[in-house]
C-alpha cells in the first residue's frame, strides 16, 4: 500500500480572498520523480491545465519546468490576485500508484474550516472539480458535517454555485463558553465548483450542453476553450 502524502503546505496570505481547492497532486510530486516539464508547485502537473488556463486568461507566458523561476511566477501570480491554494487531502493510501481521486483510501482531510476561521479575508473557494466520489467538493461536503454546516445552493448550473455562513463555527464556539459574550453577524463563503482541469474530465465537459451549443455555433471549438471560458470568470 502506498501511502500518498500532500507534498505542499497550504499557500495562504494575509490577504487573501479566494482559495483553490483540490485533492492531491500526482504520487511523483510527492516522491520527487517530476517531469521534465512538471512545476514543483501546486498544480504543477504537465498533465493538469490550471496554469496553462490562467497563462491563457492573463498572457503571463509561464514557465513549464523544474525551475525555480517556474514556481516563483505562480506564486507572484497568485499573490498579486489574492488567490490562495489549500487542497483538502493531507494523506491517503493507494494500492495503485496514480493520481486517480477514486483510487484514494483511508483520507485524512485538512482542516479548511480552520483555515477560513484564520484568514478573515477569504470569500471564495474554487473548487477543482465537483461533488463526483473523492472529488474536492464530496469532500468538504463531508467536512462541513463535523461542524454541523452544509452547503446552500445558489446557482445549480454549471460551474454550481453555494455558500455557506461560515461564522455559525464561532456562534456555536462561543456558545459553549458564554452564550451572551457575542454579538453574531454572517460571513458568507461562495463556492464554485469548477470542471475540473485535468485531462479526464474533458469527457465531462463535452456532455456539457453549453459546450455543445458553443461548439455547433464554432467546430473549432474545444474542451480547453471551454474551461479558459469558465474560469476566466473566477480567476
């Protein structure tokens, strides 16, 4: 059994105010078997298209290798635009070596909420993928149970749209030392629940019935057209 364990901590600033949310990247970034085009960053893989996506959105002209420079572009693109990564995954264990999200076992989750709770700036979370098994958002779905929340929805069409009051953790909290120490007031917390950017799900996106409106009105049209379409929105 290889235990498969999240190579990068959390990369949250001061201010931020959105933060991508995934699983786990490929088993080599966690052994160091990279390859020759793979970032040793947050998804950093060859085969996923997030930075490529924003590459395209904001002309950046990024790097694709092992380099230092590569890193330190993502991670000024990411400071500059208040955008923060924590992926939910801090441990699983697979039988196969792969980056398959239905091949993780016994996962052990990172404490989002208690990230949220620690960066009052932070409003938004981006999902890599949706409320498929093992997906990012099955699985703070899942968390938000240990704190009594659940998502609402707000808009049920692709990327899904919800939110949730993420200061009923610190009503409940307080609650428990002294109910009339507080004053409550809401803070919201938007998530959106992107396709996800790997090469999978472009089987996803192509039942996708915008996609395919998009994709009659212009056959040159394609799946990674499509997902710059979407996230250019939210990034």
């Amino acid at each position: 059994m290889f235990h498969h364990k999240h190579p990068y901590q959390p990369f949250i600033q001061s201010d931020t105010e959105k933060l991508i949310v995934g699983t786990l990247p490929p088993p080599r970034f966690s052994t160091g078997d990279l390859l020759e085009k793979d970032v040793d960053f947050c998804y950093g893989s060859y085969y996923n298209s997030l930075w490529l996506f924003i590459d395209k959105i904001h002309d950046l002209k990024l790097r694709y290798d092992n380099s230092q420079q590569a890193i330190d572009e993502r991670k000024q693109f990411l400071i500059k635009h208040k955008i923060g990564v924590c992926d939910i995954v801090d441990s699983c264990e697979r039988e196969k070596i792969d980056a398959s999200d239905l091949g993780m076992q016994n996962v052990q989750l990172r404490d989002v909420v208690d990230y949220l709770l620690k960066y009052p700036s932070i409003h938004t979370i981006l999902f890599t993928g949706g409320n498929s098994k093992n997906g990012p958002e099955y699985f703070f779905r899942k968390h938000l149970k240990k704190y009594n929340l659940k998502l609402e929805v707000v808009s049920d069409i692709v990327p899904r749209i919800h939110q949730f009051d993420i200061n009923l953790v610190k009503s409940i909290r307080h609650a428990e030392l002294d109910s009339a120490s507080h004053n409550y007031t809401k803070r919201i917390i938007k998530t959106v629940s992107l396709t996800s950017a790997s090469g999978a799900a472009n089987r996803a996106v192509g039942s996708i019935p915008l996609y395919r409106k998009l994709k009659r009105e212009n056959p040159k049209f394609t799946t990674f057209d499509f997902r710059v379409l979407q996230y250019r929105e939210f990034f």
